[in-house]
C-alpha cells in the first residue's frame, strides 16, 4: 500500500514538473520584412549540437545573405535596430572564419534562388533552448535576421552583410501567442473597437 503512494506521488510530481516547464524543444517563428509583410518561417529545435533553423522565406533578392541571431526579441521595422547586436553571450569576435570568433548567433549565409526562395537547414552551435547563458529564450528571447548581403565571415562587426531586410522574434511570448503581429490593414478605429 505504502508502495502505492509513493509511486503515485512520484507521478504526480513528474507531471506536475512537465507541465510547469514550458514545452521550450521546438518553436516557429514568423519572419517578416521591412514592410511589415509575413515572408516565412525559421523552425527552430533543440538538438545535440545546438539549435536546428530550418529557414523558409519568400521576396529575397537572388543569391547568398548573412542570417544571424540577435540579443533582443524586437523586431521594430523598417531597419530591425531594436534586435540590437549578434547574439554573443562569450564576448568573441565575429565570423565563422575568424579564428577569434564565432558569435553563438553567427550562421552559414543562406542563399535565394532566382525567384527570391531561401529554404536551409542550419545549426546554431552551442545554443539551446532550454535555460542558460546561451539560451535563445533567455530573458524575454532573442530574434532571427536576415541581411541583404552576404556575411564574409570575418569583418566587425557583422560581417559587412548590409542591411537588415528581415526580422523574426524568438520568445514563448511569440510562441504562446502572447505578442502577436499587429496587422498592416487595420486602422486604429478599429484596433480600438477590438480592445
């Protein structure tokens, strides 16, 4: 009989404990560009070796641009300054290829075909989604961009990829539903009407 409680206040307690811990093992994540319009999606999960991005956007310029994690989950448009700088919880230099960095938030380019598709699967090494100095989730979260150009993985302090033409936030508030877009085609009468 004892045997019997323990064991099920044993359960309780594992679910209990799940339940409390937010579900932080995959998450999608809405790009938009300067303009406000939904572009695509970054599909992000927890793995070994850090965190997969499975990156799929639409109306990219062809060829190669710098995609990067950045330290805020803001992404105020049209410039995307509010995601602030590379995500960079070690104070290391920036570049895949410098011998001195990488940033955590620092990322293979991806490239657009000639109809302005960007599909890629990449890794950011080192990150996690669970707690931690180098959690995307920390804090209020962190947010995905994609730049213009082409990341030539050693310049300071982004790489010389230009501007900043794409901007998801990675947050449980996003997740959640919590913080969602506001939409482009309502005007304020109408937003107020909603509250």
């Amino acid at each position: 009989m004892k045997k019997r409680y323990v064991s099920a206040f044993l359960t309780g307690v594992l679910v209990l404990g799940g339940c409390m811990n937010e579900n932080r093992s995959s998450l999608e994540v809405q790009m938009y560009n300067a303009s406000g319009d939904a572009i695509g999606t970054a599909t992000l999960g927890e793995q070994s070796d850090g965190v997969g991005v499975k990156v799929s956007v639409t109306g990219l310029k062809p060829g190669l641009h710098g995609i990067h994690i950045h330290e805020f989950a803001k992404c105020e448009g049209p410039d995307f300054k509010t995601a602030g700088n590379h995500f960079n919880p070690d104070g290391k230099l920036h570049g895949l290829m410098n011998p001195e960095g990488a940033h955590v938030g620092d990322l293979p380019n991806i490239e657009a075909d000639g109809s302005g598709l960007a599909e890629a699967e990449l890794v950011v090494q080192g990150a996690t989604m669970k707690d931690g100095k180098k959690s995307l989730l920390r804090d209020e979260g962190t947010s995905i961009i994609i730049h213009e150009n082409q990341d030539d993985g050693v310049s300071q302090p982004g790489g010389n990829a230009g501007e900043r033409i794409a901007c998801g936030v990675i947050s449980m508030k996003e997740k959640n539903g919590e913080n969602p877009p506001s939409d482009p085609t309502e005007t304020g009468d109408q937003k107020e009407k909603e509250s």
